[in-house]
C-alpha cells in the first residue's frame, strides 16, 4: 500500500493524501475524513526513512503548533518560518489538536526527522514534566512559559499570562462593572489557560470582589465556534451580566456573535475584552478591546535564542514580553 494506492481508492489527489498524512491544516473535513478511514482500513503508516532524507539533513528547525484555528499562533508561524529559511535552515511545521500531546508528536519528530531543535506554539507542562528528558535538541516554548522546569534545552518566551489577565479584569472593574463573566481555555489541557485563570481570581481579590467560578467561568477550546457556544452557556446561567474576559480574541468574536444573536448589544448591553491581539478584531464591529501580545517580537526572540542554543549549546533562557491593552470600541462605563 501507497500514497497513491490511498489517493486511488479514496478519491483524491496525491498531493492531499499527502497533506492529511502530515497533519496539514488545509484540507476540507469531508477529504481528511475519508483519507483516513482508507488509511485505517489498510493500517497503512507513512514510511519517512527514504523520502524525507533531505529533511532529515542537520539544517531542520521543527515547528509544533497546537490548533489550527488560533490567528495569533498562525502569524508567530509566518514570522517564524521566515526567520528560519532566512538563516539558511529547513523549516516543518506541525499541527496537531489542542488537546493533543505535543510532546508524543515532538518524539515522533524527532524519531523520524531529526531536526536541530523544536519551538512549541501552545504547551501543556505536565506533558513537558513527564516525558521531555528524553528530548535532546534544544528546545523553546513559544507564549508559554518554562522557567518552573529546569531542563537546561528548553527555553520559553512568552507575555506574563497572569497579569494580562489581571489587567483585563481591573480594566472592566475600572469601567463599573462587577458582574463579569470569564470565557477561558480547559486548564488541564492548556497553561495559558491556568495562568490567565489565575490571573482573573488575583484581580477580584485584589478588589474585594467574590468570584465564583462555578457561575463565572466558563470553560471551552480557543476557536470562534467554541467561544459563541461557551457565551450562550453562560449567558444561561448569568443573564444579568454586564461584561466578559475572553481568553483569547477569537473566542471574544464568538461570544460577541452569540451575544447579538440573543437580541443585545456590545458594548450598550455587555462589554467584552479579549486577549491576544490579533489583526481581526481591529476590522470588528465594533472594534474589539484586547490584551495585545507583542508578535513580532515574540516571534524573533523565539528563533533568536533556539538558533543561539543550536549554536553555543548555551542553557535555557526565559524571557517575558511585554503586553499592551489595546482600547477598543467593545467596551464601555456603566
């Protein structure tokens, strides 16, 4: 059985088979789904030692992204890759489910490919606890933070999550409002999630104010689906409130739909804050307020300091970038 063979009788080209088998993002459901079951029926594994000789040369930078719908992580990638070919390297980019076990696709990778190093667009640590001794490449965390693990090749640089979010929660405070609702990431799976978590309960606190995750929080994937079912869960369970903290900006685009389709109004009725930046919410309507991380500079400081560790075999560094509130047109004082 061969690509061809599974291009065959599945339907589809060769060059789409090829996308589905290395987790390429730009296939319809429909083609991936069929592809698959044709792979499946005839237990059919891609055999990588002979075709990607060429990638598997010393000149490999590997790239794992967690999600394919997150814009943020879509325009670090861009950059990336482009700094990466611009230094003379290969580049091979990965993406895999947000739930996923990135560090079980990293020792794939590296079984397979055998790239210089690896950078990590969306991490959970416990996987990073676990299993990452056996990494031997250098290694970055890209907006997530490793300076709590100690591996001498891995290094992170990341915005500081947790006063991002405090910082989105004292802005609506700042703005009247109190009854604020809290559109966030599943924090077993996500780091980033935690962090902004625990970054919102700092902020109530430190005002004074009881937060209630039960009735406050609710929990769903970074997407712009996820995000508009999340805001009807809790629209449901907290109809009398005024404003919410999306976790990221895709999320707030969704709730912001979702707000609408219930018959109110953003920011007249409730105020919405996202988080991230990205370049959609400034074409919003309206136009979306948001804790901007620094993508660029996130970006070039990544490959700055994997190509660095590549180079000098120097230990991990940790950096912290910062953010910025962007004052959008999606909030408003009560």
């Amino acid at each position: 059985m061969t690509i061809k063979d599974i291009a065959r009788e599945s339907g589809y080209a060769v060059g789409t088979v090829s996308r589905v088998l290395n987790n390429h993002p730009d296939v319809s459901d429909t083609a991936r789904e069929r592809i698959m079951e044709v792979v499946e029926k005839y237990h059919f594994r891609l055999n990588n030692n002979a075709k990607h000789l060429k990638q598997q040369a010393s000149n490999g930078i590997a790239i794992i992204v967690k999600g394919s719908q997150n814009m943020l992580f879509a325009a670090i990638v861009e950059q990336m890759q482009g700094m990466i070919k611009r230094k003379g390297y290969a580049c091979l980019i990965y993406y895999i489910d947000e739930v996923e076990d990135e560090l079980e696709q990293a020792l794939q990778v590296l079984r397979e490919r055998r790239p210089m190093g690896i950078l990590f667009l969306g991490s959970n640590l416990e996987y990073f606890r676990e299993r990452f001794s056996a990494v031997t490449v250098p290694c970055v965390l890209v907006t997530n933070s490793a300076a709590s693990l100690n591996f001498e090749n891995l290094s992170s640089v990341s915005t500081d999550d947790d006063s991002g979010a405090v910082a989105a929660i004292e802005l609506l405070i700042s703005l009247g409002h109190c009854k604020i609702g809290i559109l966030g990431g599943q924090m077993e799976k996500s780091m980033a999630a935690l962090t902004r978590y625990v970054g919102c309960k700092k902020a109530f606190a430190g005002h004074g104010m009881v937060f209630e995750p039960e009735r406050q929080y609710e929990p769903a994937l970074f997407s712009m689906s996820e995000g508009y079912q999340a805001m009807g869960r809790l629209l449901d369970r907290m109809p009398e409130l005024t404003a919410v903290f999306a976790m990221s900006d895709v999320m707030a685009v969704g709730a912001i739909r979702a707000i609408r389709d219930r018959g109110l109004r953003v920011p007249e009725d409730i105020s919405v804050v996202g988080f991230d930046g990205i370049e959609l919410g400034s074409y919003l309507t309206p136009k979306l307020t948001t804790i901007r991380q620094d993508r660029e500079k996130i970006a070039a400081r990544s490959v700055e300091i994997l190509l660095q560790c590549i180079g000098e075999e120097t230990s991990g560094v940790h950096e912290l970038v910062p953010f910025r509130i962007i004052s959008g047109e999606s909030t408003r004082r009560i």
